[in-house]
C-alpha cells in the first residue's frame, strides 16, 4: 500500500512538473509572438509615415 502511495505521489510530481514546463513554453511562445507582431507594426509605421520608432527595448527598458 505504501508503493501504492509512493507510485501515485511520484506520477502526480511528474505530471506537475510536465504542466510547469508548457505554461512556461507557452508564456515564451507568447512573448515571442508579441514582439513579432510588434517589430511588424512597427516597420509598418515606419515604411507608411516615414516616422522612425524605437525598437521595444527602448521602450520598455528604462
């Protein structure tokens, strides 16, 4: 009984274990595509208005 108890704790640390590592691999896909999608914005703006903008960094890191 006490493997039993043992077997299951140990499954149950993999599977958290396994759930931490993709919401961490989707909050970096996240982040990826939102810069994407930003740097593409920009260059956008950039390439319509002839206004140059401030990479993200810039922006953010202060």
């Amino acid at each position: 009984m006490a493997a039993d108890r043992e077997g299951a704790t140990a499954a149950l640390r993999r599977r958290c274990a396994g759930a931490r590592g993709d919401a961490q691999e989707r909050s970096a896909n996240s982040v990826q595509t939102i810069s994407v999608v930003y740097d593409h914005l920009r260059i956008l703006v950039e390439f319509v208005c002839f206004v140059p903008l401030r990479a993200p960094e810039q922006v953010f890191v202060q």
